[in-house]
C-alpha cells in the first residue's frame, strides 16, 4: 500500500490569482455602474428638452402638427385612431 499523503492545495499563487480576478471585477461593476448613471441622466435630459420644445411649439402654434423630433413621437389622446377605425369588430 501507498502510505504517503501529499497535500495539493492552490497555494500562493491561487490566492493571488482570484484576489487579482475579485479586483477586476470589482472595477469592472463599478464602470459599469458610473456609465448607466450617465446614460440615464443623459436619457432625462433629452426627454425633458423634448417635452419643453412640444411645450413651446404648442404655445406658439396651437392647432398646427407637430412633426416627430428625436425619435419620439407626439402625444395623442388615440380618439382621432378610433374614429378612423370605424366600430370595434370584437365587441
């Protein structure tokens, strides 16, 4: 029988390894974090500068279309789709 016992273990090196791996992940979560922030700050703003420029539209020109700025499209109350639609097929 073989009777010597030989302890493998990751040693130094493992731990430096993951402790190395944990670092990067950490860093990489926080970018992470910093770049969605901005993004949703930036995402506000343009959607706050759209809502004041249909504002300032409507208060210049009322009745006039507003046409589509920025790839959102104007408000509607959908009575002018219903009407075009004729009665409710389903019900």
């Amino acid at each position: 029988m073989n009777t010597t016992s030989v302890a493998v273990t990751a040693g130094m090196g493992g731990f430096l390894v993951l402790f190395g791996l944990m670092i990067v992940v950490w860093l990489l979560g926080r970018d992470m974090t910093r770049r969605l922030r901005r993004m949703r700050l930036a995402e506000e703003r343009r959607v706050e500068a759209v809502l004041r420029e249909r504002a300032a539209a409507r208060d210049r020109k009322p009745g006039a279309a507003q046409k589509v700025e920025h790839g959102v499209r104007p408000e509607r109350d959908g009575q002018d789709e219903r009407e075009q639609e004729g009665p409710d097929p389903v019900g």
